[in-house]
C-alpha cells in the first residue's frame, strides 16, 4: 500500500471516530443566535480564519503533501502570504540538484540547502511532516530501498504524551497539529541510506535565551529522531557564511547539465585544462579550457559553474572568487571536512 493510502487511512478511522462522538449540531436559528450573542461586529474581522478541518487534512495527504522522494516529494508547508514573518525572508528557489521547486521559510534555511546540496546529499526534504499517528517509515518508497524491513514508525502524539509535553492541536480546531522539522536529510552509501533530521534555528550563542515552547518542540524533535533511529541535528541558520552562500546559489544554477549534453561531455577535458593551469587567473584558466574544448567563452563559464559546484575543479567557494586571481584550490578538502563533521557519527 503506498503512502499516501496509508495515512489516509489512518487519518480516516481518526475522523470517524471524531465524527461519531461529536454532538448534534445546532440549528441555523439556534446557530446565529450564539453568534450574535458571542461575537461582537468590531471583532468578526478578527476572526474569520481558514480554521483546519479533517475533510481539509485528508484532502491534502491526497494531493501528496509532505510525501514523496526527490523530485516527487512535496513538502507539507509551502510559502503563503499568511505564513510571512517579520524576522526572516522567505525563500522559494528551484532546487537544480533535485529537479524540483523548494519552499524555505528563512534564507538562513535556503543558505543550509545550499550547503548540503553541495556536500553530495543523496535527497533532502525540506518541511517534512511529523506525523500525529504511527506512519510508514520516512524512506518508505524511496528508490532503493525495495526490499527493507522499514516497519512503522510512532507518532509524535504518543512521544508527547510519554515526555508530558503538550503535542498541540490546529488553531480554533482539536485536530493534532501536524508539526514539521526543517530538513530530512538522507544520506547514501555503500552500507545503505540513513537519515539526519535538522532544525535550523537562529541561534548564535549556546547561552542564548531560548522560549520554553521552542525548547519543548526540540525536545520533541529529538524524541522523535530517537525513537525512530534518526539522527538529529540542530544548526544556527547562520551556519553558512553569505558569501559562501551567494557562491553556491551562483554554481548551483549548473549542477546538472542535462539540458546541454554537449557540455556535459566536456567537464572531463575542460576541469583537467583548468588544472593544467593554476597560476592563471579564473578568467584566464576559463578561457584556456574553454578554446581547448572548441567552447564559446559563455559556454566555458556554464561548464566552470557546474565544475565548480562538483568540485571536478577543486575550488574554495568559502573564500571570495575573484576571477582576475587564481582560484584558492582547497575546496575538496573543505567539503570532505564538513562531510564529516555533519554526517558522521550516524543512527546506524
């Protein structure tokens, strides 16, 4: 049974048995009347929310929200005008490696994509559900793992009630909310996949002053991790320095070049003429490569930009890229560095 199916399913018995023990509605008479007795007309405004229902959550498992594995996955919160903060700018970027558009609600979290797009993850999920009742297995589905024992995992409702934190419901309903952790990230190998869950948080100093309902939702996050054999991570969303950051966003635009296979076969050529040449300037050592593989000199800089994200150049995007002085060529050994320091250590 796909996914999907499953936690509607699941979803649906919750819904029957809420139906079934919900009272009598009242009367559209006896319903105004408690509206004109409760609300004044200075505050209807006020109110009028989209409030969630269970015909609107089975709804949107239905449409696949927070389901899903690389450029299929779609995550259960996206950008809405509502959902603007006064403290953060919302990103929605095409996310090249993975063929899909993505949604952040910080650039801080857009920043730290970025990075772990760069680091050679095998899928990342951005948003992803924390489901309310036991639920299939976060890689249930994936392409490769045909054949595994996944099992279910719990929900987050029985985690809080076993930790005594409140779990939470939707504004002006008693359905479980549906809580999110910022990224799922699923790393692959030769002994298999894994699972790092992150939340970023713009948290600089370890001293820093934290609100107690944040702290009971990491809490959370990390139980959830725990009990379900995932690894947990919490990242101050200024973890990526901007320049880096801008960097990546510049070379990201060509991680892939399938839609330049002509290109494509000439990394090989032109990421070894790059190399040939490293007391020349970026712009120099480009237009070398490019002549040497019959490239124009913009096509030389599209095949640069995806070498550079690959790293079939070895270049520090840390540093600033400053194309009339040769390329600072330690960017393999910065990636293998942080490669270790993120992932290793894992759930298995």
């Amino acid at each position: 049974m796909e996914l999907a199916e499953q936690v509607e399913w699941d979803i649906s018995k919750l819904v029957d048995k809420h139906r079934s023990a919900a009272p009598q509605s009242l009367s559209d008479k006896e319903g105004l009347q408690h509206w004109l007795s409760t609300d004044s007309p200075s505050s209807t405004l006020k109110k009028r929310r989209c409030v969630m229902t269970w015909d609107k959550l089975i709804k949107r498992i239905q449409h696949g929200y927070g389901m899903g594995h690389g450029a299929d996955y779609q995550p259960w919160l996206t950008l809405r005008r509502k959902n603007s903060s006064r403290e953060s700018n919302q990103v929605a970027a095409h996310l090249h490696p993975l063929h899909r558009p993505g949604y952040f609600f910080s650039r801080g979290e857009y920043q730290i994509a970025l990075l772990l797009l760069w680091l050679g993850i095998h899928d990342l999920r951005e948003q992803y559900p924390l489901w309310p009742i036991a639920h299939p297995h976060p890689l249930y589905g994936a392409p490769g793992t045909e054949g595994l024992q996944l099992g279910y995992c719990s929900g987050l409702l029985d985690i809080a009630t076993e930790a005594g934190i409140e779990h939470g419901h939707f504004p002006g309903s008693d359905i479980p909310y549906v809580a999110t952790i910022d990224f799922l990230v699923t790393i692959r190998d030769n002994s298999g996949f894994d699972l790092i869950a992150i939340s970023c948080k713009p948290i600089e100093d370890p001293n820093q002053a934290v609100k107690w309902r944040t702290l009971e939702r990491l809490e959370l996050e990390r139980r959830y991790a725990e009990r379900n054999g995932i690894r947990y991570l919490i990242i101050s969303s200024r973890f990526v320095p901007i320049l880096m950051a801008g960097q990546l966003e510049w070379c990201m635009e060509r991680a892939t070049l399938t839609d330049a296979p002509h290109l494509a076969a000439c990394v090989h050529g032109f990421s070894r003429e790059f190399a040939s040449a490293p007391n020349l300037s970026v712009s120099d050592a480009v237009a070398l490569a490019s002549e040497s593989q019959q490239l124009s000199l913009e096509e030389g800089w599209t095949v640069f930009r995806h070498c550079a994200w690959t790293q079939a150049i070895d270049i520090d995007l840390s540093t600033p890229l400053l194309t009339s002085y040769p390329a600072r060529r330690s960017g393999r050994t910065l990636r293998e560095h942080l490669r270790r320091s993120l992932f290793e250590g894992s759930s298995k």
